[in-house]
C-alpha cells in the first residue's frame, strides 16, 4: 500500500509513522480482558501455530503481487519515523509538525480519543474487511467461514472513535483463491484495493469526499479460535 501511495503521489510527499509491535502479553491480558481467559487463549494458541504456515504461502503470495502489479519491497527513499505507539503524546506532535494534508492509517493501534483529536487533518484507515459486517480482525476469513463471499473485501472509512464504524468512502471486493489462507487474505484484500485507497487520498486533496454512513449489520470480529480455525480448514478447506 504504501509503494503504490508513493508511486501516485511521490515517494518524497509521504511520511511513515511506524509504531514498535505491542507484546504479546499486553495483548493476551487486553483480549482476556474483553473476552475472558477462554477465547482470549483459543484465539492466541490460533495466531501462534498459524504463524508456521506463513512458509507454505510465499508463492501464492508472490502471485498476488505479481497479479495486482504490486511491491512489498522496503523503498529507502520514504521517510520512515519510528514511535513506541501512536498513542503516545510525543506521536502526536512529531505527526502535528509534519503539518500532513492527511493522516492514513493501515494496520495501526486503535487511535484514542486524545490522539483523534490532535490529528491536525482528516484521518483515513484502510481496513481489510467489509464494514460494518467484518469490522476488526480478519475480515477476510470470516466472510469466507460465515458463506458470504460476496463481501469479500476491503474499506476505506474516514477515523472515529470505534472500531471500524466510521463512515465509508470506497469498498472494494475480490473473490479469494481455494488456496488464499488465513496468511494471505490481507494481502489480496490490501493488493486488489490500492486504487480506492488513492481515489480516497485525492477527494481529500481535492475536498471532494463524500462520506457514507455505514448500515446493515455490524458486528466485531477477533482472530478465529483454535478449534474453529481448524474444523473449518479441516472440515472445508477454510484455513
């Protein structure tokens, strides 16, 4: 994403923010706490044995990219900034002095309330589901384990204080591999979907957006838990 945003854009025009990654005890103690020790543990025990699947999917992923004309190459001559969190209040005023025409978010802690609110521009994620049907994690996969392929996709929503809720700019939808998993399906979602995440950064260069309130059913979703990761990959293919 960040390689086609600099190939329309100019690599010099963007500005990387990167957060450390969060440990895996904060995160365990966080999910535990929203859902309890169970799921919290099925969901993690998921997250931990997929990760040895990651060798199984690098030709399907080279494939992706090929397909979509994509890169994940590191490009030197973007700015890169690293902060411990998005969160902290030094992150806010380094972004504040950046003086950006616009804040996109893509993979990043969930911003709080006070962070929001500093941001000096509007403010963009990129979420690799459908909303509202598939906010939060793995969008994707629950599309494809819940038989609703046909949102199978991606969302560029301007940033509020949810997760996931704020109004919609542009949707995309693809139609995933037999052999598209767990590990791939954010990378066919992000490759197939640069071009509304450039159509959304020029409406608001452009102050042409035009922000759709989501409707239908919505609903938050976390990593699959052991159990049913594996019945659907055993039982139908699903991974």
């Amino acid at each position: 994403m960040i390689n086609a945003l600099a190939g329309r854009f100019g690599a010099s025009a963007i500005t990387v923010v990167l957060e450390e990654p969060e440990s895996k005890s904060v995160f365990l103690k966080r999910r535990a706490k929203k859902l309890g020790w169970f799921a919290a543990g099925g969901q993690f025990a998921t997250m931990a044995v997929s990760k040895f699947g990651k060798r199984f999917t690098r030709l399907r992923a080279a494939e992706i990219l090929r397909d979509y004309g994509a890169s994940d190459t590191e490009n030197p001559d973007i700015a890169v900034i690293r902060v411990a969190s998005i969160n902290a209040p030094s992150s806010a005023e380094r972004i504040r002095e950046l003086a950006p025409n616009v804040v996109f978010l893509i993979s990043c802690r969930m911003l709080s309330r006070a962070t929001l609110s500093a941001m000096p521009c509007p403010v963009l994620n990129f979420h690799a589901g459908i909303n509202p049907q598939y906010r939060g994690l793995m969008g994707g996969y629950w599309a494809r384990a819940t038989g609703d392929t046909a949102n199978f996709g991606a969302t560029v929503h301007l940033v509020d204080e949810g997760v996931d809720t704020g109004d919609v700019l542009y949707q995309s939808r693809m139609t995933p591999s037999k052999r598209d998993t767990l590990h791939t399906y954010p990378l066919l979602q992000t490759a197939a979907s640069t071009d509304i995440a450039i159509k959304a950064i020029e409406d608001v260069f452009d102050s042409t957006i035009r922000p759709v309130p989501t409707s239908g059913p919505s609903r938050q979703w976390y990593h699959p838990p052991i159990w049913t990761w594996l019945w659907n990959g055993v039982a139908r293919g699903i991974w």
